[in-house]
C-alpha cells in the first residue's frame, strides 16, 4: 500500500503542554481520512506540523514522500490548505485571490486560468468571481479557499475544520464538493473536524485523537460496531412477564428491567425488533412503545474521549499572541 | 523565476488594495496641506536667518515627512494581514521569507511613493520654483527615503501584536524621527545637543538632499549631495538585510 503520509512518533509540546504524543498515522492514498477530537485535542497542531507550519518538537513524517522537516518546500508545494480561520484578501476580488494563489505556487499562467476556471465552477462561484470578497458570506469565502487550495494540483489536501460555523445546507453542499473531488481528482483529503456526521458522510478512515495522541483509527462502521451491540427499550406495563419470555429465547443477550420499562441489548437490532414485537403479540402482551438505538459515530466519539467538557484555557490572549494560540490549535 | 513571480504579486496586491481605498489618497493629501498652508505661512523668520519663505524652506521637509508617515503606517498591514488570517495564505506558499519580505516592502513603497508625489504636487500652490527636471531628479531621492522607512515600519511591525501596540511607534518612533530630521528647522539655529541628534536620524540626510535638490543654491546644505545619497543608501541597504532577516526568522 502506497501511503501518501507517515508519520514517525511525532510530537509537539509546548511549554509542559504535550499536544501532539507521538502521533503515528499512515494516510493511504485517494482516502479521505478524518481526525476526529474534542477541542484542543491536538488536531491542528498535528495538521500544522503537516503543512510545515510548525516544526515538531521530536519525531517527524512524510507526507507525498517528503520529509516535513527536511524538505518543507517540496511538501508545501504538493499539498493544498484550507485552515480553520478564514484566509482570504478581502479587498481583493474572488478571481483575485485565486490568481495570486497561482502565482505564489508558480501555476504557469495558461494553466492556472483554465483550472481557475474549472474550481470557480465547481465551487459554484463562477458568477461571483469579480466581487469583492467582503461581499461574500461566511460559506462563499470558504468555497473559495477550498477552490483555491486545489489550483497548484496539490495531491494531498488538508481541510481544517472545512465546515465549522457554517449553515446546514452549505454545509452539505461542502460536503458535496469534497465527494466530487475525492472522486475525480488524484487526491487524498484529510480533514479535521469535530462534527460527527461530517466524519461519518466523509471519511473513508477515522483517527480519533485525545491529548495528543490516537485513541481509535478505524473505518466508521468497524469503530461503531467495536462498541458492541444495539439497544432496544420497551414501555410495557408487564415488563416482568415479557421479560421472562425473552430470556427463553436466543433474541436478546442481557436484558435488564426497571419498573414498567425493559432495556435488551440484541445483535441485529433491526431484524429483532419485529420479532419481540411479534412475540409480545403472540404472548398476549401489550407493548406501550419500543425505539431502538444504534450506537452512532458520537457514542463512539464519547465513548474514546469520555464525557468531561474541554475548556479552553481561560487565560485572556490579545492580538498577535491570540492569532498565534489560533494558529497553533 | 518563482520568487520573482511571487514578488510581483505581492507588490500587486498592495498597490490594488491602495488604490481601492479611495480615502486614502485624498486624505494624505490634505495633512501635507495643512502643513504647507497654514503653519508654513503662520510662521515667519527674520531674512537674515532663513533667506527663503518658511513655507518653502518646510516643502522638502514635508515630502519627506509625507513618505514617513506613509510608511510607518503601512507597517500596519502586517498586523491586518495577520489579524486576518490573510499571512497565512503567504506564509505556507513554496516561497522564500526573504521574497515576501520584499515584495511587501515594494508594495508599501509604491504606495508611500504615491503620497510623496503628491504631496511634491503641492509645491505649485505655494510657487516653489520646480519643474520636470528638479521631479526628475528628486524622484529616485524619494524612492531611497521610502524604502528605508517602509523597512522600519514592517519590521516593526511585524514584531508587534496588536493595532493598539502601533500607536505606541507613532509616539517612540515616528515623531522623534520626524521632530529631529530639521524637516521643520533650520540646524544650524538648533541648540548643539539637538544637532548632535539630528545627524544620528538617517531622515535628516534625506531631507537634506531633497532640499539641495529642490531649493537648488537658495540655502546652504548641511552635508554635500554625495554624501546625503551615500548615507540615505546605506541606512537602505542595511535596513533591507535587517527586515528581511527579522521577517524570515519570525515563527
């Protein structure tokens, strides 16, 4: 398998604070690999660190077979970037900054205008391409910088939180374009991201990542499916009764019962609820309601990175020392 | 060939958002005249101490001070492009810090350059005798003082880490820069101490030069034209190195 990045025991600190432990991920190619954590988990460091950004405190990676400590400017040249915060010239037009992303990555004239033209489309911002970009909203100017990540061919793209703040229907045509390119284009995507849906839409592999280090990589499914069965719970007044009845059978592996309600934990949830609502039928007995829950992405998410709220630090940081603590998270 | 391309496009940049900001130009042009028109004809020197009108004694002084406060106020872009996330978009392009470092400079400089020529525009309204040639001539003078001021102000700066911070260079830098470059008055009439002062400001070379150049044989220069020009370069070349290595060694 090729790999498109491998990291070695990468690791950032800063100050006593470890955000990145020893980080050792391998990105295959074509795959849209997510980093999935809770805030100030060490995603964006570690993407920094990718982008040679931020130069590691120990360990190293490749990434397109260049190494991101020795070889910063060849990375830099075949990965495209799109960061959390906005990254665009606001006094500048849409073609503008597209045009200067060309010429700062040395796209030969010629060919940065027909592949300016391509991504303005395929972002759907082709008409807008002369305004201003303060005229643009929050989710134009991030079509944007995702189109203008792609004009150098990069074959690595980093998407740093592509979708955060964002209204649901941009979100989902963002989502949208990255399938589409995923698809068509010889890419691989990574994306940070904290949104579970988003996660589970995109990507091929999860990486969820706590305190700087992997707590689970795995295909969605398969991390789902690590946490074992499904639920299903019943309101009925003869809890007790069907309960007996269900322990005879091969349905249900625990079952557990509280009053008028009763909570089984089945294998194949959606092929056993009709039957045990079948059985109570046969048996006589009166089922009030019945739901089944599936273990989503976000159980697994809480499941890896437990249930505590994150705070950030509390300390107050001002302009450039602020800008710089945004850069780095 | 790629930081050229790079260079170029930075320098572009600067120059359209200059010129989209339409306020600018005409408000920079209004400071200078206020200097010129009103405080230059309110005061008034005995003929035997300054053989020329104080308006048009001041007229260099004020182009210089045009270029000054240009450039030192353009820092700030720096600090804008930062604040919002545009440095970024730079920093992590396959291209030198040394190119963005330069082509920012050009940029700034262009836009400083423009104030001046404006402001040397002036000198028609309070008939200074200038023509083509005397614009000629001052030009390349005026390119030299703009870009060791622009190099002051973006190295500063990009050190700094807040707007409100860049107010504090207007105090410490700018106006002890402006105040003891004799853009206002004469040196040989200032007490010794300031003098002393004056010849460690490379601003005063720069007005010296374009007074020589502008004011032909009406006054007696300080310094011959050769030496004005070698310092003023000099304090370029040296300010040049120092930003670009200040700039490539910022995280």
């Amino acid at each position: 398998m090729e790999y498109v990045i491998e990291t070695k025991d990468l690791t950032r600190k800063f100050g006593d604070l470890i955000a990145v432990d020893h980080l050792n991920i391998e990105v295959e190619r074509g795959e849209v690999f997510g980093l999935l954590g809770p805030n100030g988990a060490g995603k964006t460091t570690s993407i920094s660190m990718l982008c040679t950004i931020l130069k590691p405190t120990s360990g190293t990676a490749t990434v397109n077979g260049f190494d991101i400590v020795k070889q910063p400017a060849q990375v830099r040249k075949s990965i495209g970037i799109v960061f959390q915060e906005p990254s665009v010239d606001d006094r500048l037009t849409g073609r503008e900054n597209m045009e200067m992303h060309a010429n700062l990555y040395g796209v030969p004239s010629d060919t940065a205008k027909k592949r300016i033209k391509t991504l303005l489309k395929l972002v759907e911002l082709d008409e807008r391409a002369c305004h201003l970009l303060r005229t643009y909203s929050g989710g134009m100017r991030r079509r944007l910088e995702i189109a203008r990540g792609l004009i150098h061919y990069p074959r690595v793209l980093f998407l740093d939180e592509p979708t955060i703040g964002l209204d649901p229907q941009t979100r989902e045509h963002i989502w949208t374009y990255i399938k589409q390119l995923s698809k068509e284009e010889d890419i691989s995507i990574i994306l940070t991201t904290h949104y579970m849906d988003e996660a589970d839409k995109l990507c091929s592999r999860i990486a969820i990542i706590d305190y700087g280090k992997i707590v689970a990589l795995d295909a969605s499914n398969n991390l789902k499916e690590s946490l074992g069965e499904e639920t299903i719970a019943i309101r009925t007044s003869e809890a007790r009764e069907l309960s007996q009845r269900l322990k005879s059978t091969e349905l249900v592996s625990k079952i557990a019962v509280s009053g008028n309600g009763l909570t089984a934990h089945v294998k194949n949830g959606r092929e056993t609820l009709p039957r045990i609502v079948e059985l109570a039928a046969n048996a006589g007995i009166h089922i009030g309601s019945i739901s089944l829950h599936e273990p989503d992405l976000g159980d697994v998410f809480l499941h890896y990175t437990g249930r505590a709220i994150r705070e950030e630090e509390g300390k107050e940081y001002h302009g450039l020392t602020a800008a710089r603590r945004r850069a780095v998270r | 060939m790629t930081e050229v391309r790079a260079i170029y496009t930075l320098w572009l940049r600067e120059v359209k958002r200059y010129f989209r900001e339409r306020v600018r130009p005409i408000s920079s042009f209004v400071q200078p005249a206020l200097w010129l028109l009103i405080f230059g004809s309110a005061m008034r020197f005995p003929s035997a101490e300054l053989p020329i009108p104080y308006q048009q004694f001041i007229y260099p002084g004020i182009i210089a001070q045009t270029i000054l406060f240009t450039s030192m106020f353009m820092g700030i872009s720096v600090i804008w492009d930062r604040e919002f996330g545009f440095l970024k978009e730079i920093l992590v392009a396959p291209i030198s810090r040394g190119s963005i470092f330069i082509g920012k400079m050009l940029g700034n400089s262009t836009d400083a350059l423009i104030q001046g020529v404006i402001t040397f525009m002036l000198g028609f309204i309070i008939q200074v005798p200038i023509d083509l040639l005397v614009f000629l001539i001052a030009l390349p003078i005026m390119v030299m003082v703009t870009f060791g001021l622009v190099c002051i102000g973006l190295t500063m700066a990009s050190s700094m880490t807040s707007f409100e911070s860049f107010g504090v260079i207007q105090s410490f830098v700018t106006l002890p820069i402006f105040f003891t470059s004799g853009a206002l008055f004469s040196l040989s009439s200032a007490p010794a101490w300031l003098q002393a002062v004056t010849y460690f400001n490379p601003m005063t070379y720069g007005v010296d030069a374009l007074r020589t150049i502008i004011l032909g044989g009406a006054l007696q220069p300080l310094f011959p034209l050769y030496i004005d020009i070698l310092i003023v370069g000099g304090f370029d070349m040296a300010m040049i190195l120092f930003g670009t290595f200040t700039f490539s060694r910022r995280k």
